[in-house]
C-alpha cells in the first residue's frame, strides 16, 4: 500500500515541480543554459534518473527541429512538442523573454512522465555576456546559489578564516564580511547563518566571479546589485506558470 502511495505521489507533476524548485543549483544551471542558448532553442530538457536531490540530472537543449517540426523522441514528447510549437513559433515571440523547461522522468520502474512548464527569465538579463563564455553552467549555479544562502550580491567581500588557535575548528570555513564590530573585530557570516568576531589576520579573501553587468561597471541595471538574496533568487509563481504533465 505505502510502495503503490508513494507511486502514486510521485506519478503528480507537482512532486517533480517542488523537486526540480528544491534540486542545489538546478534551477540556475537551466537559467543559464537556456540564456546562453536562446538563439538556437527555448526549450530545454531536464532528464531525471532518480527521486534523490542528490542525483544529477541530464540538462540538453532541444534542437528547434524536433520541437517545431514534431519529431517525437519519446511517448511523453507529444504534448510537450506541441505546446513549444504553438507557443514558441508565434511570431510574436521574444528569446529574451521567456523559455521552456521539460521535465522527464526516466528511472527504472517508473512510468516514462513528462512534465512541462513555461519560465521567465529574471537575473539572467542582468548578468554580463562575458560570464556566458567565461564560466560553466556548474561554476554559474555555484556562484547564485552562494549568493542566495548568504544574502550578499558582491562577490567582493567572501572570506575564508584561517590561523585561529582556539577555534581551529573553523579554519577553511568560508563566509560573507559584514564589517566591524565594537571591540574591533570583523565580523564574519559564515555558510549556514552563524557569525563570528575574528581579528584581521586570521581570514583572506575569497576570489568570486562577477556575474552582473554592474559589477563590471555598467549600472544600466543597478537595482540588480542592490537585491541581495532577491538577486539570487527567482518567482515561484513563474516556475509553475502553464505547467502540464503526462505519464505513459
């Protein structure tokens, strides 16, 4: 009964929507990807082989001419291709807008499923072209998700603390410089939220890569730099925007 339940669950779109939303890095890595592909196809597939937030999923770009010609790969392509035909082959539509991200799930004993859902782009439109060329999808979704969990949107204050005697422990931790505090000590955010007083020997910077165009001294889109978390982090609304799913 628990097995047949937890299939059951898992057959609803909605439980791989709040997977794909909850997967490390996942959803900045498609934002890239799909920005950096924009010319060639606003679609992107996401295969998954396992229910495990651990896993790592396959991220591909859907040729236009599977989609637009209705070349089917797989049962659960149907709806999917024909939905990113009527809406992407209007000729009213802009790259620079929005994109389209497929869910599939592919692993052993489960019902092949597709699940499809329209997604606007939001930082993505701030971030300096030179980062598309310079950086991995993977480095991209690292530098967003760290930027997310602490809050901060420069990468120019990371540290990591190093030569403390009575808190050896911390050595090698890495967080946000937030300043200085009474008693002289600057004072560190580290990953995961705790905050310690240390003195100015015992942390060095951390290099991060610039992401948005401001950081690279273009403030056309400066509110970007001033969002702090918001910068790193995109609507939930518009990921479950026009979602469809199917199973085999």
């Amino acid at each position: 009964g628990s097995a047949k339940q937890a299939m059951k669950e898992q057959a609803d779109g909605t439980h791989w929507l709040e997977w794909y939303k909850n997967s490390p890095g996942l959803r900045f890595k498609v934002q890239f990807l799909a920005w950096k592909h924009r010319a060639e196809s606003p679609v992107l597939k996401v295969s998954i082989h396992s229910d495990s937030l651990d896993d790592v999923p396959d991220i591909r770009v859907v040729p236009k001419t599977e989609w637009s010609a209705g070349v089917i790969r797989d049962n659960s392509d149907t709806a999917m291709n024909a939905r990113a035909h009527a809406h992407f082959g209007h000729p009213d539509f802009r790259a620079d807008e929005t994109h389209m991200v497929r869910i599939v799930v592919t692993f052993p004993n489960f019902p092949i499923m597709g699940l499809g859902f329209s997604n606007k782009f939001h930082v993505m439109t701030a971030v300096h072209s030179s980062v598309l060329t310079d950086l991995t999808a993977d480095d991209f979704a690292a530098e967003m998700t760290r930027r997310r969990n602490d809050g901060d949107c420069s990468p120019t204050a990371y540290v990591r603390l190093t030569g403390l005697h009575g808190a050896a422990h911390l050595n090698g931790q890495e967080g946000v410089l937030r300043g200085r505090d009474p008693n002289g000590r600057m004072t560190i955010r580290l990953n995961g939220g705790r905050e310690v007083g240390v003195l100015s020997k015992n942390y060095e910077k951390v290099h991060r890569p610039k992401l948005l165009r401001c950081e690279f001294g273009d403030f056309s889109d400066a509110p970007w730099c001033m969002r702090g978390s918001e910068a790193g982090s995109e609507s939930e609304s518009d990921d479950e925007s026009d979602h469809q799913s199917e199973s085999e």
